[in-house]
C-alpha cells in the first residue's frame, strides 16, 4: 500500500508539469553509441512515448555515425573528417543512407511495439530539409549546409500526435542529396519551430566546469555563459557542437535547452518533470 502511495504521490507532483507542456513541442537529438545499445535504446523511447501520450508534439532527431562507420569498414572504406565532418564521396552517401534508413525503421518499428504511434521521416522527403553544398574548396564532398527548414509539412504531421522520427539528409536545389550533421539539423528544426523543450540524449551528464571535479557539475546556464565556457575551453572536443547548437537553438527562440545522460533510467522524465531535472539546462 505504502509503495502505491509513493507512486500516486509522484504522479501528482507531475502534474503541473504536465498541464504545462501539453501541446507543447519539443526536439530530441538522439545519437552516438547509446543508439545502438538496445537497454538505453528501449529506456528513452519509452520515456518518448509517455511524453507523446501526456499530450506533448515530439519530434526525434537520430543520428547514425557508429553504424556508418561500421558499414564503410565492412565494405573496406575508411571514413575521413574534416572539421568534424563526414568527407562524403557518392559510394560514402549511398552507405549513409541506408544506414540511416535501417535506423529510422528501426526506431518507428520499435516505439510501435511499444505502443506509440510514430512517422519515419528522410530531410529529404517533401523537401524537408533543404540544403546548398558546403564549399567545395573544403573537400568534403557530398555535405550540405542547411537553408531551411519544411516547417508546414512537420506542423501539419505533429496535428495527429504522431512521434516524428528524422534522419538527417538534405535536398540540394539541385535535387540531389547530401549528408548533414545530424546535431545542426536537430537544431536548426528547434530554431525554425522555436519549441519549448530542445533535448540532446548523451552519454555524459551534461556540463562539468572541471571534468575531474564531480562537484562542478552546472545544472542551469545560460547561453552567454555556455559561450564563455567554450571560448575559455572548459567545454571541450565534441560537446562544443553540441552545446553550439543549443546556443544556437536558444537566440533563435527556443525555451529551454538541455543536455542529459540517456544511460540514466528515464532521465528525460526526470529532466522534463522535476524542478532539479538531472542533466544541465541553457536557458536565455
């Protein structure tokens, strides 16, 4: 009985969290090796699912750089960056985009069994994301830089409450396809649709102002502070990006930005729901 109580007493200290977000939107950058470690994997989308239930219009970002790197190994290719991206030859692109399409597949096929309703979503379809080719004195290929952004197509599927799962490619004006990154696409569809909650799903647990120093840990920042800490190089190597793009995603009108550790059981309810939240937010 007392156990029922508890979880009754938790439900309702939800609540006016809940009543908060209903029909609010929100964007979730999912990625890296916790995408393919299915414990996590099943975690979050169940967390996604209660969030899509409760009312909320979610859309999730996937990335999918593991398992493309795996696949060019396999097929004897090796994969080269530049400046943090992907160099994207025509074979490397055909190998993007069935990796990512097994992903997206993946991830609607299992928030279905779940018992969410979700859309599966290429930045190609309906010219969902549109892209210019990044300068081809850069060497990089078949890589676009982001120009807009469909935001009709995504406002009118988020009507039926439908978790909108994207991956992240472009069409170039020239109708051909390039590979984006999948954190600026996350952010660029956050800025264009200035939602409430913008999300990215790590494995770290958000912002240490010492790596060494467990206890300085920032739970709440702001976005010229986040700044700061890059320009002083306390945010390092590949959170900048990340952190960057929530920068970005916070001056364009976006509410609220958070980083969080998805390997911690239903963080994104405890960041969403909680007034400490678990993770570190960026605020204006």
């Amino acid at each position: 009985m007392e156990e029922a109580i508890r979880k009754a007493d938790i439900l309702i200290e939800a609540l006016p969290y809940i009543k908060r977000f209903h029909r609010k939107t929100a964007v979730i950058k999912y990625g890296g090796s916790i995408l393919n470690e299915d414990r996590i994997r099943r975690n979050v989308l169940e967390d996604i699912i209660f969030l899509s239930l409760i009312g909320m219009r979610i859309i999730l970002v996937h990335g999918g750089g593991l398992n493309i790197n795996q696949r060019m190994r396999a097929e004897g290719k090796k994969a080269a960056f530049i400046g943090g991206m992907r160099v994207t030859d025509r074979e490397t692109l055909r190998l993007v985009q069935e990796e990512l399409k097994k992903l997206n597949t993946l991830i609607t096929e299992e928030i279905t069994e779940l018992g969410g309703r979700a859309d599966g979503l290429s930045g190609k379809d309906n010219r969902l994301i549109q892209v210019k080719r990044r300068d081809a004195r850069l060497g990089l290929g078949f890589v676009g830089e982001i120009v807009n952004i469909n935001t009709q197509l995504l406002l009118n599927k988020l009507k039926k409450y439908h978790i909108l799962v994207i991956s992240p490619v472009g069409l170039g004006q020239d109708r051909k396809v390039y590979n984006i990154n999948a954190d600026e696409a996350a952010s660029w569809i956050s800025a264009m649709l200035k939602v409430e909650k913008f999300v990215f799903l790590t494995n770290v647990r958000g912002i240490m102002r010492n790596p060494d120093d467990p206890h300085s840990f920032l739970s709440s920042i702001t976005a010229r502070e986040a700044r700061n800490l890059i320009k002083d190089r306390v945010i390092q190597e590949g959170m900048i990006p990340k952190v960057e793009a929530c920068v970005r995603a916070i001056n364009k009108g976006v509410t609220k930005a958070h980083i969080i550790d998805a390997r911690i059981p239903h963080a994104l309810l405890l960041e969403i729901f909680t007034d400490s939240g678990i993770g570190t937010e960026i605020i204006k």
